[in-house]
C-alpha cells in the first residue's frame, strides 16, 4: 500500500513492515506525515491478521526528527492526542519493532523509544540533539530515555545532545540485536514472526502489564490479576492447553 510518506507492507504471517518513506528528506516528519502514521498504526491494532509491528526508515536512514522547514513555515508534527509521528504519546496496543539503519536523531530517536524493541545495524547511531537547537526533546524522549538505560548516561546525552552508536545502545540495553549493515529489517521481520506465533491476546496484555510494571506494587498486582482472569477466559487459552495437549500448533482466533 502506498501512501502519503509512509509505506506498508506484509513480508510475514502476522507482521505488519510500516516504513516512512521520505528518504529526499532523510524520512523527516511533518504533520501530514504524522496523520498518515497514525491512520497506519490505527489499521493495524485494528486489524486481526496482524500481530507484530516494524517500523523502519527508507534510503538507509530510520528517521531524522521533525522537518525543520515545515516547522519554520509554521506545521505542527504532532497529532493531537497522539504525539510526535502520530506514535509517540500514544503507541499502538500491539508490539512494535523499530528497525534501524543509519540514524534516528531527535524525534527519530522518540520514535524508537516508543517501539518496544530495538534491530540495529551495527553502524547505526541515535540522539537527542534538540538542546542544540534550541528545544526540548518533548516527544517522550526526556521521560522514556532514562527507563532504558542508565539514568545517569541519559542526563549526560540529553544535556549535551551527542549522538551515541548502535554499539552503546547495546550495552546500554536499548538496543536488543546488532546486526550487519543493510540487515536490520529482515532481522526485525524475523522477530516479529517469531513474536506473531504468539496468541494476539496474550502478546497485548503482555504488552499492557509491561507498561504497568513501574505501578506501585499493590496496583500492579492488581492489575495483573485483571490481565489475567481476562485472558484466561478466552477461547485462545482454551485453544493453546487444547494444542499443547494433542501436540500440534496452535489455531489462534484472537478471542
């Protein structure tokens, strides 16, 4: 499907490739940009046959933030409700890989840490240079960068604005695999695949109670029993003790 600055594809049962597609602008997002990511990422939590997101970047770059010259001639990169990219205060209910290639600076960079997982190439690089300019990396990046890595490595990158490598995000724990050069989406692809023969359900209350982890104990418990007397009536646990029983895959139906 193609579409205003952003592209989708399916090259795997179950996942959803969403790619932003400006590689002349090295995929810098503008407001136009952001409507169509968020109708995209709306299809898809909508959507049963998927169960997984990617998202990557064209020409070899993941995302290199706002469009500086949209910005100037007055657009707004943000969806109401919705933040940066239409992602980034409101990320979809189901999994979301980010696939990265080159660099995801600025609000490219919030757009990874709103993605639950993290493909890199091994040349790749990330940052927050907003300080640099004169913002704030107010799209989430200020709040989400500390729950990834060490806090006090994220004080000294926001403050300064120097960008970081693949490498270091690694071992930071940002980044979940390295790989070759040109090889992040068929790695992220793979992933997701592997997530997708997952129940869908399941994959999104998982989802839900990793986001609740931070709650305070009590609320998070009781959360968490929610989550799970909930899933436990459906009729995909049904079906996986069924599968597991009579030793074969699992038919999941998302209900």
């Amino acid at each position: 499907m193609e579409s205003t600055g952003v592209r989708t594809e399916r090259p795997s049962d179950g996942v959803l490739l969403i790619t932003l597609d400006r590689p002349e602008r090295r995929n810098a997002i503008d407001g136009a940009m952001s409507r169509e990511i968020a109708r995209v990422l709306d299809g898809f939590d909508a959507d049963p046959s998927s169960s997984v997101g990617v998202l990557t970047g064209a020409g070899g770059t993941f995302c290199s933030g706002m469009d500086l010259r949209a910005f100037l001639d007055g657009d707004a990169p943000e969806v109401p409700g919705r933040g940066f990219g239409g992602l980034t205060q409101a990320p979809p209910a189901k999994p979301l890989i980010a696939a990265v290639e080159g660099f995801a600076l600025a609000g490219g960079c919030e757009l990874v840490l709103a993605c639950d997982l993290v493909v890199a190439a091994d040349d790749a690089s990330f940052g927050l240079p907003e300080v640099g300019i004169g913002l704030i990396a107010g799209s989430g990046g200020l709040l989400r960068l500390p729950h990834r890595i060490p806090r006090s490595v994220a004080a000294e990158l926001a403050l300064t604005g120097d960008r970081f490598g693949a490498a270091d995000a690694h071992r930071w724990g940002l980044v979940n695999r390295l790989v070759a050069p040109g090889a992040a989406v068929t790695a992220a692809v793979e992933l997701a695949a592997r997530i997708a023969r997952n129940a869908p359900l399941a994959l999104a209350a998982t989802k839900r109670m990793l986001a609740a982890s931070d709650l305070p104990v009590d609320e998070a418990w009781e959360r968490q029993e929610t989550e799970l007397v909930a899933i436990k009536a459906t009729e995909d646990a049904r079906e996986g003790a069924r599968a597991f029983g009579e030793k074969r895959a699992p038919r999941w139906s998302g209900h």
